[in-house]
C-alpha cells in the first residue's frame, strides 16, 4: 500500500506532470494558456494511468497476458492524454494527435534509453528493478532530469507546432498531416517493441559484441527521433514559405487578368471581356477559385 503511494507520488505523478508540461510547450500553449491546466492534465493523467493499472491487471488476471495488460494500460494512457490534451489545453484534433505522438515518442526514447543504459552500467537485472523501489526513483529521477533540460530547450528556442492551429482543406497540407501521424505512430510502435524487447532480455548484453550492437540500436533510435521531431517543427516553416510563394503566383496572376482586361477595353473588345468574366464566373462556381484557404 505504502510502496505504490510512493512510487505514484515519486515517479508516476512527476512523469506526467512533465508530459503535460512538454505538451503545453510544443503546443505553444504557455502564451495562451495558464500554468495551471499543466497541472490539470498532468495529475488526471497519473490518476487514470494508476487507475487503469489497478483495473486493468484484475480483469485480466492470468499471467500469461502480462503483455496485453502492458498494451491495454499504455493505450488508455495515450488516448488518455490525447483526450485531456484536447478539452484542457483546448486545442482542435490535429494538434491534440500530433502533439501527443511528438511526445509519447520523446519520452519513450528518453525513459527506454535512460533505465536500459543504468541497467547495463550498473548490472542490474529486470527483476531487481521491478523489485527494488529505490532503484526505479534513482533511474526515474535522471530521466526526469533528462525531460526536464529538453523542455528548458524546447521553451528557450520557442520550439512548438503552432501551425497546426490553422485548419486547412489543402491537398498537399492534409497528406503531410496524415503521412506525419503515421510516421510517429509507427516510431512509437517500434520503440515500444525495441525497448520492451531489450528490458525482457537483458542478458543478451553480456558479450561486447551485444553490447556494441545495442549502443548502435540505441544511437540509431535517438537520431532517428530527434530527425523526425525536427521534421515536426520545421513542417511550419514549410507550409509558410508555400503559402508566401502561393500568395505572390496568386498577386501575379491577379495583376495580369487585369491587365489583360484592360487591354481588351482599351481595344473595345467587350465580347471577349465578357467571356474573360463568364470563364472566371465559372471557376468560382466550380471552387476552382476561392476566397477561403
């Protein structure tokens, strides 16, 4: 009883409370937001999280399905956050999605990295570490000390996905959304079997060669993330340069229809201004041109 009030209070309180914060920051909800939904969803969060802890393992009581209760907690606690995410921070789906993947795959890396690489330093076994309360706090808290300098980082440099505030019907905008959420989707789920794989077998690092090799798979997931995160962020500066570029094809093109108009009545040709007019009557009719985004 004692032991897992400690360990909410010490490790799984704390953890969400810094995933709510790194939501709010990526967000950029820290200039439209008050501190205090942080708190909001980071201690609902830690609630449903030990809740579906509790709930979960006694509906699903056989040992053999340790495996489907570690998927069924850690999807209640994603959707979860999702949820909060989305009716406390008060932000539309896409943002809610996008910012919940960034940071389910951040914190992921930063958790699977931290307890496998102490593990390893210290040669300590799983079931030492599922045992020892004192040993999850000590590698919990260089994790959180982790999470805690990359959120100073993400506030310092105003690192966030704002864009995504806009709404936009845009073929070529829609398809970078989709194909973004599939790809941290299928990070998130290959992260999850990697670290899942390497914390179930921690034996198999007793030769250099195994170790060597799980230093490369580490390295290659840490770049790859920090890759696709980047990605994230710089999608913006993307979608901006395109519109200021559509902006200036639209102006240019807006200026040579007048100019060709006028022309034509300079001539008195105003059958074919009429036509002009009919043919761009016609594309409005048809939302080939519009006036909204």
């Amino acid at each position: 009883m004692w032991g897992s009030i400690i360990y909410f209070v010490a490790v799984s309180l704390p953890e969400q409370f810094l995933m709510a914060l790194f939501a709010w920051l990526i967000l950029g909800k820290h200039k439209t937001a008050k501190f205090h939904n942080v708190i909001i969803v980071g201690s609902s969060a830690a609630a449903l999280f030990r809740i579906s802890q509790i709930v979960i393992p006694a509906l699903l009581v056989s040992t053999e399905r340790v495996v489907m209760q570690s998927m069924l907690i850690t999807a209640v606690q994603v959707i979860g956050f999702l949820a909060l995410v989305f009716f406390i921070y008060r932000v539309n789906i896409i943002e809610s999605i996008i910012g919940s993947l960034v940071m389910v795959v951040v914190f992921t890396v930063a958790q699977g990295t931290t307890i496998i690489s102490l593990l390893l330093l210290f040669g300590w076994s799983k079931e030492e570490f599922d045992i020892s309360q004192a040993m999850t706090i000590a590698c919990a808290l260089v994790y959180f000390i982790i999470m805690i300098l990359i959120c100073y980082f993400i506030y310092k440099f105003d690192l966030n996905i704002r864009y995504l505030k806009i709404k936009s019907n845009d073929k070529p905008y829609t398809s970078r959304v989709k194909f973004l959420v599939l790809q941290l989707s299928f990070s998130y789920l290959n992260l999850l079997i990697i670290y899942n794989l390497f914390l179930n077998n921690i034996a198999i690092f007793e030769t250099f060669a195994n170790k060597v090799l799980t230093i490369l798979c580490f390295l290659i997931n840490i770049i790859f993330t920090v890759i696709l995160v980047k990605s994230v962020f710089k999608m913006g500066e993307i979608i901006q340069k395109e519109e200021e570029l559509k902006r200036k094809y639209d102006g240019r093109e807006f200026i040579q229809n007048i100019d060709y108009m006028k022309t034509l009545i300079d001539e008195k040709q105003y059958d074919e201004v009429k036509k002009f007019l009919n043919s761009m009557k016609a594309d409005i009719d048809d939302k080939i041109v519009s006036d909204k985004d």
